[in-house]
C-alpha cells in the first residue's frame, strides 16, 4: 500500500514537471518536485521503507534526464541521509525547519548538480540566468515546499488510515 | 310591474343618466380598484418578470456555453492554423535535406537548468538509432543519446556535454561549438587570427562524423579577444529558442566517416 502511495505519488510528479510545467512559463524556474517528497520521506518515513524507493527513484530520473548517470541517485541518497540526521537534532514536526528544509534541500541538489557539472569541464562558466535559476528555485521552495510536505503527510495518512479500516472489516467479515 | 321596469329601461337606455350617484361610486370604489389593479399588476409583473428571468438566464447559461464552444473551437483552429505552419516550415526543411528523416513530437523536458534533455516520441521501432543527428528548420538541435522501444531521448546542443564541430560560414573558420548553462553555446578553439564579425553565421562542418555539413548551428553574438592566448572567446546564439520546441527531425541516415586507416 505505502509503495503503491510511493509509486503514483512520483510518477504524477515526474509526468508533471516534465510535460505540464514547461507549458507553464509562471513556473520556468520551478524547482525539482521530487525533491520534496524525499524530504518527506526522510521527514516521517523510516529508512528502512524509503532507502529502496529513493533509490528507485534516482535511477529513474537518471535515465529520464541528461545528467550523468548516478547523479539523482546520489543526490536523492544524501539528501534522505542529511535529513535523517538533522531530524536527530531538530524536532521533525518544527514549522520553523518544515519551512525552510525544502529550500535547503533544493539547495543542495543545486550544489552536488553544479559539482558534478564542474568536474566534467572545469573551464565552466556559470552564467547569471543560471544564479538567478537557482535563486528563483530556491524562493519558490521557501514559498510552496511546506505545503508540499503538508499535502504528502495528510494524503498518506489518509490512505493509509482507509487501508486500515479496509482491512479490519474484512477481518471482522472472516 | 315587469311592463313598468321594462319602460323605465327603454326610457333610460335612450339616454345616459346616472343622477349623481355614479360619481359617488366611483369616488369610493375606484381608488380600491387602483390599488387592487395595482397590486394584481406588480404581481403580474413579478410573475411574469420571474419567468422572464428563468429564461433569460437559461438562455444566457446557453450562450455563454455556445460562446465558451465557440472560444474553444476557435482556439482549436487557431492551434491547428500555428501547427500547419509548424510542420509547413518542417516539410519545407525535409524536402531540403537529402538526407533520410523522421519527424518526432518532443513529449518531455529535463526540468534541471544544468542538463538539457529532450524526449521525443519515437524510438528503435521508427529505425532510431544512439548517435543520429536532430535537426530542425533553424538548424541543428542535438543527438540521440538513449533510445528505447518507442521513445528516445536527446541531448540538446546547449547542454554542456554537446559539442559539434563547425565553421564560420563566411570565412570557412573552424570551431567546436560547446553548450552553456545560460542556453548559449561557447565557439572553442576560434584562433585569434581569424577574421570573425558578431552576426556571423556559424554551421555545422560535418567534420564530427555526427551533424551533416552545413547546418545552421546559430549566429556569433559576442567575441572577446584576450590580450594572451592563441584562442578568441566567441559565443554563438542558436537560432531556435529551445524551450519552444514542439517537432523535430532525426537524420535516420546521416554521412559516415570511415576513420580507420588504411595501411
């Protein structure tokens, strides 16, 4: 059931960002939606469900995009990591850190991309509609990622509490 | 008795006399009959208005649906008229090139604005092979880089990890066009001593073994001459904006180079 949540969640992400966004110009310099939800996943999930999914995830965004192979996964990876360790220290459910997590995790994807991207051409020029791309992301993360978080939490609760129900009628029935 | 009323009635029909007392009836009766008619009027009115409104709000419901029809409709044509021209412009393309092509619909985008990706709609089943050329009437769009059964994915040439060999159309220089974060490309390897103007057309060599010769790559937008160096920093603008790319040709059998040598 949680997978099934996983799998519908980000394939509607996926399809979504890459077919529906574009057309969108309001959101041109929209940020990575999967990127929230791994935060989520890191946020309220444990690692022992998520771990195999996020590296389901980046293989498929690896072989969906033109970044060199391995990079979303390792993105995806570390991103879940470094959210399990700051949750150690920071309450999960702080508005305070819901709201910013997002941004931060947007941030450094932005940064492992640009590392990756430096190590292939160190001759590399970043230009100022890629700073001013990142800074756009960012700010759309502070703006719309806490909703996103919300919105995962509150739907996967739902479903699974209907699942829940589902199953104890059926075991009253027997 | 009944002779008598019927002589007062013809003595009294010959000619009108009411003897005053008409004018009393009316005095007292005719403003309850105002007022009566009055309100059997504003209701009348109310009723009828009523029903008035319920049909001409159903039939304004109608013509607001028959307008949003037509608004759809015509933004159908509309789309359909822009497409025609599209593929006009790409069939006009196709009977240019002597090489074999296949037109495809890009149904994706990679959203990074560190890669630049493409998806199209055609794959190893429509003969699409890794390596072919993407062209489009402007010029040359990228290469296949992974193809699967029906759908194939293609790096742009303003991804960082395109190159494609050209030559400065007016002075025949040569180059190696790079892609750039900014959706630019950079001209590397442009000696200093060659004589190139912003606004030079730049098209591919067809030296790379992948782009057949004579593509329009894009146009010299900038050139910066350091005081040092062998090489002139020049940065070439492609001709199509990529994030408006709808169809695209695939070069199903571009020019190969055979590069092993004969001993």
């Amino acid at each position: 059931m949680t997978y099934c949540f996983y799998i519908c969640v980000c394939l509607c992400l996926v399809i979504f960002q890459t077919t529906i966004i574009p057309h969108i110009s309001l959101f041109n310099n929209f940020y990575d939606l999967l990127v929230p939800f791994i935060i989520y996943l890191g946020l309220f999930r444990s690692a022992r469900e998520s771990i195999p999914f996020i590296l389901v995830l980046g293989f498929l965004m690896d072989n969906l995009s033109g970044a060199p192979f391995g990079l979303y996964v390792t993105t995806y990876f570390w991103l879940f990591i470094i959210v399990k360790l700051v949750i150690r220290y920071l309450h999960a459910r702080n508005n305070i850190l819901l709201l910013f997590i997002v941004a931060a995790g947007v941030l450094m994807e932005n940064i492992i991309f640009i590392a990756s991207v430096s190590i292939q051409g160190p001759d590399l020029q970043f230009s100022a509609i890629t700073i001013r791309t990142v800074i756009f992301q960012i700010l759309w993360a502070v703006c719309t990622g806490f909703f996103f978080l919300i919105f995962f939490n509150h739907i996967h609760k739902k479903l699974e509490k209907w699942f829940n129900e589902i199953i104890a009628e059926k075991t009253k029935i027997i | 008795m009944i002779v008598v009323n019927i002589i007062i009635l013809s003595v009294n029909g010959s000619r009108y006399s009411s003897y005053g007392s008409g004018r009393i009836a009316i005095f007292f009766i005719a403003p309850l009959q105002k007022t009566v008619n009055q309100s059997v009027q504003f209701l009348k009115n109310i009723w009828s208005h009523y029903f008035f409104l319920v049909s001409v709000a159903k039939e304004n419901d109608n013509l607001k649906k028959a307008i949003n029809h037509a608004i759809d409709k015509n933004n159908k044509y509309r789309e359909i008229e822009i497409s025609n021209f599209r593929l006009r412009n790409l069939l006009n393309f196709r009977k240019t090139m002597p090489n074999r092509v296949l037109v495809a619909k890009v149904i994706g985008r990679d959203r990074s604005p560190w890669f630049k990706t493409i998806i199209i709609d055609k794959g190893k089943s429509d003969g699409i092979e890794k390596g072919l050329p993407v062209v489009v009437p402007e010029g040359i769009a990228g290469q296949i880089i992974d193809v699967s059964c029906n759908y194939s994915k293609v790096l742009l040439i303003i991804d960082q990890n395109s190159a494609v060999d050209v030559l400065v159309q007016r002075t025949r220089d040569r180059g190696l066009v790079k892609g750039q974060s900014d959706g630019r490309c950079l001209a590397n390897y442009v000696l200093r001593k060659h004589d190139i103007k912003v606004g030079d057309t730049v098209i591919s060599s067809g030296l790379d073994g992948v782009f057949p010769k004579g593509l329009r790559v894009g146009y010299i937008s900038e050139i910066v001459k350091r005081n040092s160096g062998m090489f002139q920093e020049v940065t070439v603008t492609p001709y199509m904006d990529f994030e408006k790319l709808e169809e695209i040709l695939v070069v199903l059998d571009p020019p190969k180079h055979d590069f092993v040598s004969e001993q």
